[in-house]
C-alpha cells in the first residue's frame, strides 16, 4: 500500500487559459475534466493543491469575434468567460483560480516579467515577415501550409501575410539552456512522441519569436513603447504566474512565485506544445525563474477524422451533453474510452454503450443488489465480518488490496484509461463472484455467517472503487458512499482529511456493522437514441 504523502506537500496543475472567441466546445472541457481528476486525485491522498483554469481574452482572434458580434471586447469577453465558468460549475469542476488575462492585477504582472526579461537584454526591435494564422495567432513556415495557403489545423481559414516592425524575444540565446533542461529532466515533455516533435523542433535551430503587433490594440501596451502591442501569446502564459496570488493580494511577481511556483503540471491539448514546451521555459529562464515540473500535451478530440474546433465549427456541446447525460457521465466516458495523449473519436452509441456496461450495469446494479440483500440478510447494516481475518488468497481481497497502487501510478502517470478498467476490472470480478457464491441461497440455507462473509466482500469492493474513483465521478462515488452509511462529500477540498487515503484506500476499510443508507440505483441506463430512417 502507498503510504500517504505528507500532509503538506503542494500540488499545482493549470489547464491552457481558453480563448474566448466562442462560447466553450468540447475539447475545452476534455483539457479541463483531466485537470480537475488529476488535481481531486491529489486533494485525496492529501496534498495541498491549486488547480488553475481561465481565459485568454487579448489579440487578433477576440477582437475580430467582438467586431463581428458588434460588441465592445471586454463586454464581448466577460459574456464569453462566463460561460465558461458556467460549464466548469456544471461539470463539477473543483478549479481553485480562474484567471483572465484583462485583469488588471495581470497587467500588473506582465509589466514586472517584461521588465526582467528586458533587462536581460532579451527583447530587441526587428522586422517581422510571414505567414499568420489568426486562429492560432501564430506565425507558420510555409512549408507547414496547405497548397492553398490555408493552416493546417484551421483547414478553412486562410493564412495572412505581415511585413511589419516587431519586437522579439531573443529565444536563440536559450537555445542549449532548453537542450540541457530536456535532457536532464526527461519528463519534462509527455507523452513521449510529444518530447520528440519538441526534441526534433529545437534540434533545427531555434529562431528568435516577435512578441508584439502593430496596428491591434486589444491588449497591454509594449512597457517600453506603447505604440506597439504585447503578442497574445506573451501575455497568456503570464496568466498562470498571475493567478498564484489571491485575488484580495496586491500583484507583485516575487509574491506570485513564492507561493506555488514552480507549476508542477501544465496540461495542454498538442496543438499548444511548442508555446508551452519551448517559449515559456525560455522566458522563465530569461526572467530567472525556475521551469515548470511538466509539461503534458495531449491529443484531439475528432469528428470524422478533423480536429473539433471553434474555428472549423464541427464540435459537440458539451452543455447539451452534459445537460442530457450528467456531468459524472460526460467526465467519465472521455477519461476512461480515450488513451489520454492519443486522438479520439466521439460516438454517441459508444457512449451510452460505455457507460451503460461501466456504470450502470457493472457498478450501480451490483450496489443495489447487494446492499437490496444487506438490508434483507443483514438488519440494513454492513455485515458482521472482520475484514482482517479474510484469507489474502480471497479473489475480491487480492484483487482490492494492490488497487491503490495501480490506481496511484495511472492518475500520476496522466492513464486515466488505465485507473478506470483496473477499478472496474474489481467491480467486475465482484459481480461474478455474487453470481458464483449467491449469497440467496446460502440465506435460504441458514448458511448467515457465509451470506455475511459474500455480501461483505462485495459492499467493500463497491466502496474501494467509489473511492478510487472518486476524481472521476465525485457525484456517483458521494451516492454510493452515503449508501453503504458513509457521511461523505468528495467535493469537500479537505478530502483527504476528512477521509484519508491511507485508510479508505485498502481493501478492507468498511466498518463492519455500519449501519446502511437508503438503497437507489446511483446511474440510471441510458436510452439509445432513435436511428435515423433510412430512405
Ligand atoms: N489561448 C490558448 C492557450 C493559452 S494558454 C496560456 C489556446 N486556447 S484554445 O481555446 O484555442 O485551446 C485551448 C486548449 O483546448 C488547447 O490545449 C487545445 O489543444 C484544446 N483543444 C481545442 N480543441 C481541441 C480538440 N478538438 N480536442 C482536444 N483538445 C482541443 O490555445
């Protein structure tokens, strides 16, 4: 069993700050529900933990939405934020900051790194020629660009040509710093084919990036000359460092980094990899400050093969989904179906096929049948059986006692696959092993201890996977918790003190004779939708 970590050590994840040029789409929220799982994961075993979301508000894209909505910028990025907060509220996300790159406790921030990177001697004045795609507001090779001079991944938008005077980061200069923090923290870029394009994109030679524009002013003037106007990109990252402090503290950068920095995971779709893989530790080192733990890229949400996407309008809602299905559903489907850092297909049949066969055939109906029994066989209480007296060679307890640990290694290794099917490959064994002993006969046959010892065996199989997976689907797990009598709320930040890993993680904890709540089914089936006729 891992032994629970101290008590103080500090946990710290970010998802990308989402641009607000559309209201949130799905892959928005698949970036955001692993960051939530992640960080509930750490609140569980105790840490203390910041998790960081928001939104990128400046540059090209927002105003150019905000023009065509004929709504000023702000007013057009405050309606879009909150809807984002409003997604985040419904589904369950436990973020701690949320952070928005008009504040102006951000500008703040900016200012100060600016400063030091300045000093550094690190920004300089030069002409900036290329290939702009507004959608990623980012200059491309043209190598990179579609014969018809469209971006590769905003396949329906043209790129523009500038030939403009630009300030730049002296990225160059880093060139070996980048090549040494890669080598000597190998991790430092997951999954691994995500640290080889990083790895092979350095390798080519690093060229210095222009971090202002000319002729937009929807974001923080140049300190050192306001006629010109910092990149997007430059003020984005800056929004993680801002969002450390309180909103109630004075911005100051030292008084940021002190607290959390540095961020132990950033969490980002691959599309983002070089801003986060390369510019940002760049300009940390340029700032003299430490560099990120991680740096995770992970795959895309497709439709038909394409990315799924604002700019290419072929994405799901994921306020409709979630409305139709539940957050616990939606949270858990993507997490437990999709390989976290590969592409992944969406499929409403799998879906409701999934989470019909996971949670509402295999986890709720074993729940509700046994605790039916326990409230039958055994007074409505958990039975009346010692869990320390039961064999190791039990099939649930060997199969319940190494899960934390398998759990523990895929929620820190980002396998969010791996901890769902090792938890319900438990449930599922429970299951065939009621249908095996069938405690409803041993009953029939007086047999009470050995109906006592089965329907104990499951209950605390049931109980181990609902906590286990707790940060997947925190509302299913509190359900299934308050039914075998727990008085449990895993949405409860403190968690991990009010129910500590190092007892509610082993096979074995459920007190026997707890008295049992009331039994109801935890996920109801889902209905397939009607098929389309065919003509
Ligand atoms: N504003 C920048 C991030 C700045 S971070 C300092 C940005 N925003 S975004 O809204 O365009 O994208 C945010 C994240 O959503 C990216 O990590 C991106 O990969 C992810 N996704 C956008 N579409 C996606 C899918 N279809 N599938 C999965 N994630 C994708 O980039």
């Amino acid at each position: 069993m891992t032994p629970s970590p101290a008590k103080t050590q500090k946990f710290s994840i970010t998802t990308p700050l989402y641009y607000v040029n559309d209201l949130p789409h799905i892959g928005s929220a698949y970036t955001t529900i692993a960051a939530d799982v992640v960080a509930r994961f750490h609140r569980l075993v105790g840490h203390r933990v910041l998790m960081i979301t928001g939104t990128d508000e400046h540059g090209q894209k927002i105003l150019r939405t905000a023009q065509e909505r004929d709504v000023p910028p702000q007013q057009h990025c405050d309606q879009v934020a909150a809807g984002f907060e409003r997604l985040w509220q419904q589904l369950n996300i436990a973020y701690d900051r949320f952070s928005r790159t008009t504040a102006e406790r951000h500008h703040a921030i900016v200012n100060q790194f600016f400063q030091r990177v300045w000093d550094q001697g690190d920004i300089y004045k030069g002409q900036q020629q290329g290939w702009y795609c507004v959608s990623c507001e980012e200059f491309k090779e043209e190598r990179d660009l579609l014969p018809n001079k469209h971006c590769p991944i905003h396949t329906n938008k043209p790129v523009e040509w500038r030939d403009e005077q630009n300030y730049f980061f002296r990225l160059s200069k880093y060139q070996e710093s980048l090549e040494k923090l890669y080598a000597e923290q190998p991790d430092f870029i997951q999954p691994e084919t995500r640290r080889n394009e990083v790895l092979s994109f350095v390798k080519r030679g690093l060229q210095d990036f222009s971090i202002s524009r000319v002729n937009l002013d929807w974001g923080f003037p140049v300190p050192t000359d306001p006629e010109h106007t910092l990149y997007v990109w430059f003020d984005a990252l800056l929004g993680y460092v801002t969002a450390l402090q309180d909103p109630s503290e004075t911005p100051d950068l030292d008084a940021a980094i002190a607290q959390w920095w540095p961020i132990n995971i950033h969490l980002i779709g691959k599309d983002i990899l070089r801003f986060h893989a390369v510019y940002w530790p760049a300009m940390l080192m340029s700032a003299g400050l430490p560099t990120p733990g991680r740096v995770f890229g992970h795959g895309f949400l497709t439709k038909d093969g394409q990315k799924m996407g604002k700019s290419l309008g072929n994405t799901l809602d994921p306020v409709e989904l979630t409305e139709k299905y539940g957050a616990d559903a939606v949270r858990y489907y993507f997490l437990r179906e999709i390989e976290f850092g590969k592409d992944g297909d969406f499929s409403e049949t799998r879906f409701i096929n999934v989470l019909n066969a996971d949670l509402a055939n295999d986890l709720g109906n074993l729940l509700n049948r046994t605790a039916k029994m326990a409230a039958r066989y055994c007074k409505g209480r958990v039975p009346d059986v010692d869990a320390s007296v039961i064999s190791p060679d039990h099939k649930l307890k060997a199969l319940g006692q190494p899960l934390a640990d398998t759990v523990t290694v895929a929620y820190t290794n980002l396998n969010f696959s791996r901890a769902c099917t090792s938890v319900l490959a438990l449930v599922q064994a429970s299951n065939k092993f009621l249908d095996e002993q069938a405690p409803w006969s041993l009953y029939k046959q007086g047999k009470q201890a050995e109906t006592e010892q089965v329907l104990y065996a499951v209950l605390e199989s049931v109980r181990l996977a609902a906590y286990l997976l707790s940060p997947v689907i925190p509302a299913i797990s509190i359900d299934i918790y308050r039914q075998l009598g727990f008085d449990a709320d895993f949405n409860d930040k403190s968690i991990g003190d009010r129910l500590p890993f190092s007892d509610h993680a082993c096979w074995g904890y459920l007190p026997a004779g707890q008295p049992l709540g009331q039994t109801s089914p935890v996920f109801q089936r889902l209905e397939l939708p009607q098929a389309m006729p065919t003509t």
